[in-house]
C-alpha cells in the first residue's frame, strides 16, 4: 500500500517552502498547518454528567444485568452470549446521547475484563467460557459517540478508544507468549473503525479536525505496516484506507473552516488523480499490486472535495477549481478509467464497502448540486463584477441539468440546485441579481406546477431568500414586488415570521423615514395570518421607531421592550436580546429630548436584572450595550445640575465596566464616548482636562487609541493638554493602537 497523504502533504511542503520533516510512514502535517489550539488536559470522561437525559428504563435494566453476568458472575438463570452485548449496545447508540454512548462503553469495559480474566485464570478452563469482545463490539461503541453530537469531546473518546484497541493488538507482538499462547488474540481495527474515529472528528465542527483526520489516517496506514512486518502469523491483516476514508478525511477539512482547507483539499485530490493517470499512462504495467495499492476514485471522493471546496471560502478560484475537477470526473468516466481502477480492486474494494454508492464514478445529482453550490458560494467573497459571474456560471449548470435530464439522464435538478442558484444570484445585492432570482424561482413553480413531484415544490427557503435578495436592493420597484410576494407567500401557506421580518428591514432599508407605517401595517398582517412575530420582529419595529424620528419614539420603544420581556415568559422565541436593549438605548440617545440618563438607566438596569434572573448570554450586556449608555450620558441636556448628574453616571458605569471583566473590557469605543461625556458635560475647565488626561493614558495604555478616539481628545482637549499628552511633533506611539485594526489606526 502507498502511503498517500504523506507523499500529498510531502509535494505541497516542498512545492511551497522546500522543506519538510522526514518520516518512514504516514501523513506529515506541514509546519503551516498546525493545530489552532490544543486538546491536552481536556477531560473525555463523564461527557454526559451536566446534560439532562431522559433514560430508557428498560435498556438499563438489561445492562445491568449484563454488566452483573460479568463483575459479579450473576447470570440470573441466563446465558448470555456476545450477540446480547452487541445487540444491546446497538440500542443504546440508537439514543443518540453522550450518556448512550457511555453506556455502550461500559459494556465494551465489562468485555474487556471478560477478555483480560481469560489469561489469569487456570489453562484448565477454557477460553470459550469468556466473553470476547469483537471488532463490531468497538464499532458500536465508536459509532455511539460519532450519534451523540458530542462534538471535540466525543472525538477525543473515540481516538482514546481506538489507541486502546490497538495498543492491545500491539501487545501481542510484544508479548514472549506464543500466538497460539495467546488465542484468541484481541480484535484488531478494521477500515470501518478507522473510518468511524476520522468522521467523529469531520462531524466535529472543530478548526483541527482536517488536521486530527489526517492523523487516524497516518495510524491507520501505519498499523498496515506493522502488521505487514510482524505479521502475527497472519493473524492480522492491517487495514488499508479505502476511497471512503480518504473522502472522510476531505469532508473533514471541508467542516473545519480551517484557513489551510483549500490548499490540502487541493493537495490530497491532486496527488490522488496524479496516481490514477500514472497507473492508467502505465499500459504496459501489469504489476497488480501496484494497481491495488492505489486508492480508486469515485462518486463519494469527488463529492467530498465538492463540499469542501464550497466551504473553504476559496471564492472564484475554488469555483473555478471545481468546475476543473468535475470537468476531470467526466473525462474519467467517459474514458472507462475510473470504473477499471475500481474493478482492479474489485475484491479489497467490496469487502471494506460500506454503501451500496461506492461503486459509483459518474456524476450524480448531489454532485451538480454541489458544482452549484461552489459558484453560490463564490459570489459571497467576491466583488460586484465575480459576484454576477458566479451567479451566472450557478444558473448556466442549472440550465444544463434541465437540458440533460429532459434528454433522459438521471440529473434532475432538486430543491437544493435551485436554492444554491437563488443564492447566487440574491448575493448580487443589485436589481438585476434580485430580478434573476425571481426569475429562477418561478422556473422551479412551473416545473412543480407540471411534474407535482414534492422535491421541486419551492419551500420558505427559496422564497425567503427571493424576498432577501428583492429587499437588500434601495428600489421601489424591488419592495413593491417583494410585499406582492409576500402576500402570494400568505395565500399559498409559505410565509413564515422571516418572511415578514425580512420584508419590514426592507422598508427600514428602502425609506426609514417612512419604513414606520408599512412595518405597522406588516405587523397586522401577521396576526391575520395567525403567524407569531420573534425577537426579530421586535429589533425591527424598535428600529424603525428610532429612525422614524417621531417625538414619542422613547415611549413606544420602552412599550415594546416592556411588552417582549412580558412575553418572553411564555413564548422562548421572543426575548430580548443584547441588541434589542442596545437598539432601544441608542433611540433614547438620537431622540430631540432633553432627558436622557433617567430611562437609559431603567433600560440600563432592566437588562442586567433580566441576565442575573436567568443566566441567559442572550440577554447578557457587552461592549456595545456599555458604549450605548455611555451615548446616552454625553447626550444629556437640559439643566447643568443634569448634566453633571449624568458625568457622574458615565464614570460610575467605567468604573463598573473595569470592574466586571464579564461583560468585556474598554474598548475604543467606550473611551471615545467616556471622553465626549467629559466634552460635554464637564463644566469646570481645570476638571474636564484632568479627566480627558486619565481617560486617554487607560486608552493608550490598553492599545485602544483608534484614529476617531484621537479626534474626540483633539475636539475637547485644550492645546496645552495635547502638547503635554503628545508633544510637540504630536506623534502616535504604535503601541497606543496595537489593539485597533490596521484601517482605524490614526495616521502618523
């Protein structure tokens, strides 16, 4: 067997930095993809012991009894055999939870023992009285984990749980004892266990996991070559990594979100073609081995770089990629080269065959709905002139699924084809892109209309992001035939409180002077069409007050707040969050009243009972709540006495803020408005220059001097202040703003 991610990881090291770390088997993580942090010290036990898990009486009842048949020799008038622990630890993997999973652990544990004993007793009693366990044993254990959305913790069980499967293997090949000595030997991983530790870690969502995918793999090829060199008598065969692991290892990189995931999807597929072509060039080449040894191709494989370039936030380039490689797929399978290098491995090939589609090298429908999604997904991270050809190359693929599937072949477009090209052209943000997206959606209701097949009937999906796409566009045309939509939505049964939300934050978008009245009249509509608002609704009718301008904007928004916390106790989707608190703050402080501090202090106070009473980080106050207040403070008008007032609540909320690094740390924002309260509010000079001169060496002192920041202490502070803050060539320290992006930096 090759050993196929180190030469692939070996050619991109080299090809880039001309270096790379030597090893004698198995896959080399090149110095540029490292981990983004560690594992170490993270606890893998008792995953479940916080969750509240409803449990199956009935499943513990068996296990227990069958954990007993085996610490305590009770069998209760029972045989038992090893189907009833596999069968048994296949329903609790059926529960999918961490504590399910754990449960099938301990029957492994308990089987282990069963396994260990056999060795310490008399030779006169017999193996055969012993439960062993098997592979499929480890499997549902491992599979247990994989069901139980544990997420890193889950991963890190099933790698722990794979080291301790081999590391007993490993021990027969160390121990003095004769193989016969030994029987039976303990089970050794088969392709499917391997490839069931690597897809916990792809489930994972964890930055590492193309990274910690890679790895099980190098062990698995590397367990192979022990195997090959110890050989046990033949024993054990080793387990060479089939199509499907290497496609594990790619989805892996596709979910990681990883900034390398491009490159060594790129990597892995490249060296993986390079193979197959050499092979094939290689008439002349009858050295099956060499031909077994190759890792054959198909539809799953390709599928599987598909994703991840989708995923990798390639834009254009990774289109453009992989338009390349389904271009390659069809070639291959056009030339027979992929299904011969699959019937050469025909043997190995079924026997590690885990679906019936393994066999499969053609392109098939998810294949030409992921080359879709590619070009979707492009639009999202490229300028205006590649976000409309991505949209356009998306459709073009569209239109040849139609064309090809009208011609017989089995590419009919799906919901998801055309929800990747609704996308697409929705990224647009333009009139035209709106307009095309429309325009696709209606392709899909006539092709429902005259197939009546459920998996073209457009869903809210598609036309929430028709409605998206119509409202992101400043244009009367664009609202006008969004709010028509809207109500097509209404009458067909489609609409959902997106679907309102979504149209409201287009008249917010599209005139907010105006937005007030059409928000109103949409929020009627929802009750008529008996469709609950959410926090969203909520954000928006608040927003709308505040951009509306009307004097009783503080009244009305402080009314709905109150009205969401009274409905939040019976509805969980209506709560107030962090934003909504910020939104009614900053209302209080763009309103043409006086009085500001008083009801930003309610909202202020509100907000942090509300947190305390429920624990909840929805509601939990930020950075941005802190700053929102402190606007509020510098805002105050009306009597010296208040404004003096109000400096004092500004500092006071600081001071709270340095002391409570929960809520976060000064940012350059809450400096920049502390100094504007200061500004404002402070009436004695001598006061207002001591104060700007302690609240700009905190910021400095923090890296938090942004170019704004600076700019309010140029506006309030006097000339004598800024020659002895900043001297006489007024220059920037770099390490005043270490903690400020490039572009909001002052300049020197």
């Amino acid at each position: 067997m090759q050993h196929f991610l180190k030469r692939t990881v070996a050619q991109l090291v080299k090809r880039k930095f001309q270096r790379h770390v030597p090893s004698k088997i198995g896959c080399i993580v090149p110095s540029t993809v490292r981990p983004s942090f560690n594992h170490t010290g993270v606890e893998c036990k008792n995953l479940s012991t916080s969750l509240a898990i409803s449990v199956d009486s009935d499943l513990e009842e068996k296990t227990e009894r069958l954990l007993n048949h085996i610490y305590k020799g009770d069998t209760q008038g029972d045989s038992y055999t090893l189907i009833h622990y596999d069968k048994l630890m296949e329903e609790w993997s059926k529960q999918c939870n961490l504590y399910a999973a754990e449960r099938t652990e301990d029957l492994l544990v308990a089987l282990e023992k069963s396994y260990d004993d056999s060795f310490s007793q008399p030779l006169t009693k017999q193996a055969s009285s012993y439960l062993i366990p098997n592979a499929i044993s480890y499997n549902h254990v491992l599979h247990a984990y994989v069901l139980s959305d544990g997420g890193i913790r889950a991963s890190l069980k099933c790698e722990e749980i794979l080291n301790q499967m081999l590391e007993r293997c490993r021990n027969v090949f160390s121990s003095k004892d004769t193989i016969e000595q030994r029987l039976p030997l303990p089970p050794e991983p088969l392709v499917t266990t391997f490839n069931t530790v690597m897809n916990a870690w792809a489930k994972s969502n964890d930055i590492n996991a193309g990274i910690k995918a890679e790895m099980i793999f190098r062990k698995m090829e590397y367990w192979s070559f022990e195997c090959r060199g110890n050989n046990a008598n033949g024993y054990y065969k080793g387990a060479d990594p089939n199509t499907r692991s290497l496609a594990i290892v790619v989805d892996a990189w596709a979910n990681s979100r990883h900034e390398d995931s491009f490159e060594r999807i790129i990597a892995i597929y490249e060296y993986a073609l390079e193979k197959v072509l050499g092979i094939e060039g290689d008439e002349e080449d009858n050295d099956d081995d060499k031909k077994e040894g190759t890792i054959p191709l198909n539809t799953v494989f390709f599928n599987s770089v598909l994703h991840g370039l989708a995923n990798c936030n390639g834009g254009i380039k990774a289109a453009r990629k992989a338009q390349e490689i389904f271009t390659n797929m069809q070639n291959l399978n056009i030339n027979g080269v992929l299904q011969r290098l699959i019937n050469t491995n025909t043997r190995r090939f079924e026997a590690d065959c885990d679906e019936d589609d393994d066999v499969e090298t053609s392109p098939n429908i998810r294949t030409w709905s992921l080359l879709i999604k590619c070009w979707a997904n492009a639009g999202e991270v490229s300028d205006d002139s590649d976000t409309e050809y991505a949209a356009s190359s998306a459709e073009a693929i569209l239109d040849q699924m139609e064309h090809l599937y009208k011609d017989g072949q089995d590419v009919k477009p799906n919901s998801y084809a055309f929800a990747s090209c609704i996308k697409a052209w929705a990224e647009c943000a333009s009139e035209t892109g709106a307009m095309r997206a429309v325009s696709v959606l209606e392709r899909m209701e006539k092709l429902y209309k005259v197939s009546q097949e459920e998996e073209l009937r457009p869903t809210n999906m598609h036309y929430n992001t028709c409605l998206s796409a119509l409202c992101k566009v400043r244009s009367e045309q664009c609202i006008n035939q969004a709010r028509n939509l809207l109500e097509r939505m209404c009458v067909d049964g489609t609409a959902d409180a997106v679907s309102f939300n979504t149209v409201m934050m287009g008249y917010l978008n599209f005139d907010s002077t105006t937005a007030l009245q059409n928000i109103e009249s949409l929020s009627d509509e929802m009750q008529t069409a008996n469709i609950s608002p959410d926090s969203t609704t909520f954000n928006v009718m608040i927003d709308a007050w505040r951009k509306g301008g009307h004097p009783s904007a503080i009244a009305k928004v402080i009314k709905v707040l109150d009205n969401m916390i009274d409905l939040s106790k019976k509805d969980s989707s209506i709560v107030p969050t962090t934003s909504t608190f910020t939104l009614v703050l900053n209302t209080i402080s763009s309103s043409n009243l006086d009085e500001k501090v008083e009801p930003a202090r309610k909202i202020f106070h509100d907000m942090i009972t509300l947190h305390e009473s429920r624990f909840d980080d929805k509601v939990k106050p930020d950075v941005r709540l802190f700053s929102a207040f402190m606007t509020c403070c510098a805002n105050q008008g009306g009597a010296p006495e208040r404004k003096r007032a109000a400096l004092k609540i500004a500092l006071h909320t600081y001071e709270h803020m340095c002391k409570s690094p929960e809520y976060g740390t000064p940012n350059t924002y809450i400096y920049g408005n502390l100094m504007k309260a200061v500004g404002r509010l402070a009436s004695n000079p001598e006061e207002k220059s001591r104060l700007l001169e302690h609240i700009f060496n905190c910021c400095i002192d923090e890296g938090q001097l942004s170019r704004v920041t600076l700019n309010v202490f140029r506006k309030w502070a006097t000339q004598k202040l800024q020659m002895k803050v900043l001297g006489n060539r007024r220059e920037i320290q770099p390490s005043w703003s270490r903690n400020i992006r490039e572009q909001d930096r002052p300049r020197a």
